[in-house]
C-alpha cells in the first residue's frame, strides 16, 4: 500500500426512525428474544472503496431473528456476525505497511421496513478480533456485537434488510503497535440487484387488555406523559397497570408520590462554549467549544400529586478521547499590573455530569427547571509573566476538584430561556480550590493559590440543541457548536 493512504473521520454510530415504525438503540426491558430462534444466514456481494483503490468483496451476515412479534413491542436479534473476506490484494497493500495482523469494527446499515414506513438503523461496534495475514491468500474477518431492537408500532409485516457497510481496519506491526495510527476505513456498498433481507416479522395487533371498571365516584386515573412519543405502548402499560389494579381492587388512592422511577436512556451530543471570569485576576477565560456526549432520561419520575416530572440525564465533556474542555489560554494582569499568559485544562472527575430537569405540568407554560452538577480538576501550565517562563512543572493543579453547579430556567410554550433538548445558557459561580504540585526548582504553589484561588468566579455557559442520536435528519444533526454569550 503506497503512502498516501487517505483517513476518514469515524462517525458516531446514529439510526432514523420515521412514522409508525420506532427503531430503538435500547435494549428495552419486555423485547421479543430471537434467543430460540434457528441462525440464519446470507451471502452479499459488495463493492468496497480502500484507499487505493475498490474490490469486490463477499460479507455474510447471520443471526437469530424473531419470527415474529407484537405491535409496540421491541424484538431482538440476537448472536449477530458479519463475516468478511478480505482479498490478497487488500492483505499485500497492508503487508506494505508492516502489519503482521489486522483486526475491525464493522458497522452495517440495516433497513427496518413496513408497508410504506421504513428508517434506518446502524448496528455499529461489531468487533473482530486480530487476525495474521502473513501467508495467507485471503483473510476472514468475523464481527460479532449486540445489536439495538425494533419496535413497530402497527400489526404487518416487516423485514429487516441489510444494506451499506463500514468497515474499520487497524493494522497491527508484530509487536502489536498500530501500523497506522487512525486505521483505514472502508465504505461497502451492495451490488446492484442484490436482496439484502435478513428476516420477515409478522407483526400482531397489542395484546387484548381485561377491562377493568372503574371503582365509582372516583375519576378516572390521567395517562402517564408520554414522552413525546419517545416512551413505547409496553412501557406505558407497565407503569399503568398497577394503577389500574389498584383501582379495580377500591383503594382510593392507588397512586403512589412520586411513581417508580424508569429509564429510557437515549445518546445525544451537543457542544457548550463560555466564559469564566476568575475575580483575583479581574479577567474572564473562554472555556470551550467543548464536545459533550450526553444520554437523556437515565432516570425519568413522574409525580401525579405535585404534577411534576423529573427527568435525570448524564454527560461527559469529549476532547480528543479524554473527558475535558479544550485547554484555554488567557492573558491577565497579575496583581493589577503585570502582564501574565497560562494555559488552563478543566478536567472531568468522578462520574458523568448530572443534569436534572424539573418540568411542571400543571403550568400551561410547562415552565423546567434545569441544574447541571459535575466535578472538574484545573490544571494550569506555559506560565509566562511578563513574558518571562515561570516553570510550575506537569501537575500545577487544584488540590480538590472543582465542584460546580450551573442553573438555567425556561419554558416550553411559548418556548423560551433554557431547556435540556432546545439549549441556551446556563450560569452558576465557581469556587476554585488552593494549588498543589506547582513549580519545579521551588514550591510555587502558594503564589498560584494566592493569584487564582477563591470564591465568587461568575460562570456563564452557552449549550446548542440536543443532535439526538435516533433523529440524525433533524436540523439540530449533526451537532454545532454555539456562540458564547458574556
């Protein structure tokens, strides 16, 4: 393989759902398991792009897919691979790299189709492990992964059909280094003609549901909030039937303060940029943009009796791999009058921002309320005061994290200020713990703690619209980046 081999960014592995049918990234409580189900398997041809160059190429995917299922309800396929045959010529172009292995990733688009409805899932991050290619006149690569489930909203009959496939290639020398620090990706696509169905379904109407009537003189009992359609029939019915239960057996009052939390976790990304101001400094520092992967409703209670619903959500900040804001470089006047340059890295610690939302329904301007906690070590480092280097070593940091709270507040109709889903700006203020570890021919820390430390640091955060992983055709997708407002 010659020297210009091309790179590609990998992508986010994102699925669209459309109409009646929901394609789900969750592996839903209540699925119909393909786990009894007979494997089954088929032979695709494709035309694969390398960087110098196409070939054709045979996958074959196999599986253990449902026969059937209910309306409503999400069925699973199970025990998924995706065999690929890699030629001799792709083998001799990565030999040229001094690889003695390769292993992948492959992500295959899948077709999920109803009657005139379909969307498209991506059944990303299927694995195989590391092969030798030395010798070896062609090479299989078997992939193997969980894959999300499908739920279809109406009775009929779908199918589920294979469709373009990535392949992520990363050449190992015989040491186990990597020949090429990105890998290579490859872009499959089948050839003209083929059937790439994988199973039939036989979807069935909702299961019939026993009448219960209603304990008289009391009202009848409201239907959970339905998410936006984002929470599916069978859902719905398992947080409602023991209400209906209750209530058919006369307690008054069957309605427990607040109901049993439940998850629907959905992957989101967006990205934050703001300002700082350190008040010793009398100066601000521009914090990202900053990447921030985010699943929504990790934690979701809905509470009848102060009409409220709590929606708890988790983040993590995304910079080259490590979870932090991009280093932000600022200028300062020290004490007032001389001129000082610091590059400064916020670090997340401990486990994933927390972001609570508090919706209150009985307000017809569904009025949410956000905070937004997480903890972050600051490390400071390229000191120069008066142009001059001020060597405080590799680990000038806080000898605590930082923890921090950022409050926003908005409504939904009309909409307006902050919402988790729409963005907009957050603020809280900052306390900025004492130095450790500063210097290295002397102790320096006391004269950062004396320079940065302290309370009262106003912070002021811009986030864009949610780009949510299961809507990539949304005008929000893919992520931007937003302008930080002082």
């Amino acid at each position: 393989m010659a020297s210009n081999v091309r790179w590609t960014t990998r992508q986010p592995a994102r699925f669209a759902a459309g109409g009646l049918l929901v394609v789900a990234a969750t592996f839903l409580p209540g699925a119909d398991s393909a786990a009894d189900s007979p494997r089954e398997e088929i032979s695709l041809g494709y035309n694969c792009q390398f960087p110098e160059g196409s070939y054709a190429m045979t996958a074959v995917v196999a599986g253990r897919f449902p026969a059937g299922g209910r309306a409503g309800r999400p069925v699973e396929p199970r025990d998924v691979t995706v065999e690929v045959d890699l030629p001799k010529a792709v083998l001799d172009e990565l030999a040229e790299l001094d690889a003695t292995a390769v292993s992948a990733v492959a992500q295959l688009k899948v077709l999920h189709a109803m009657s005139k409805e379909s969307a498209t899932a991506d059944w990303s991050g299927l694995k195989a492990p590391a092969q030798d290619i030395a010798g070896q006149d062609s090479l299989k690569l078997e992939a193997a992964g969980a894959v999300p489930t499908a739920t279809f909203g109406s009775p009929g009959t779908a199918t589920l059909s294979a469709s373009d496939l990535t392949l992520a290639l990363s050449p190992l020398k015989e040491d186990g280094s990597a020949a090429l620090p990105d890998g290579v990706d490859v872009a499959c696509r089948l050839v003209d003609g083929a059937d790439g169905t994988l199973a039939s379904l036989t979807i069935g109407g909702p299961a019939a549901e026993k009448p219960v009537e209603p304990t008289p003189d009391l009202p009848d009992l409201p239907d959970l909030p339905d998410l936006a359609g984002k929470l599916p029939p069978s859902q719905r019915e398992k947080l409602n039937d023991p209400r209906r239960s209750a209530r058919a057996e006369g307690d008054a009052d069957p309605e427990p303060c607040p109901f049993p939390p439940f998850s629907v976790p959905t992957p989101a990304e967006t990205y934050v940029a703001g300002f700082t101001n350190v008040k010793k400094l009398n100066s601000a520092a521009l914090l990202g943009p900053a990447h921030l992967n985010v699943v929504l409703m990790k934690t979701y209670i809905a509470d009848p009796c102060t009409d409220t619903f709590t929606v708890l959500s988790e983040a993590d900040f995304d910079y080259n791999g490590r979870r932090q804001l991009p280093p932000s470089q600022g200028t300062f006047l020290t004490y007032g009058f001389m001129p000082t340059t610091a590059t400064m890295v916020l670090s997340q610690v401990g486990p994933p921002a927390l972001i609570k939302s508090v919706s209150h329904n009985a307000d017809p301007r569904i009025p949410e309320d956000t905070t937004v906690t997480a903890d972050f070590e600051l490390t400071i480092s390229d000191v120069r005061v008066n142009g001059e280097p001020l060597d405080v070593g590799p680990n000038c940091r806080t000898v605590t994290p930082i923890k921090q709270t950022l409050y926003a507040f908005g409504t939904g109709n009309p909409p307006s200020g902050y919402t988790v889903n729409r963005g907009g700006t957050m603020s809280g203020e900052t306390d900025i713990p004492a130095f450790t570890g500063c210097g290295v021919d002397e102790d320096l820390s006391p004269l950062m703690t004396a320079s940065i430390s302290g309370s009262g640091n106003y912070i002021k955060m811009t986030q864009a619209p949610l780009c949510v992983v299961s809507n990539p055709d949304s005008p929000d997708c893919p992520a931007k980046k937003p302008v930080p407002e002082r």
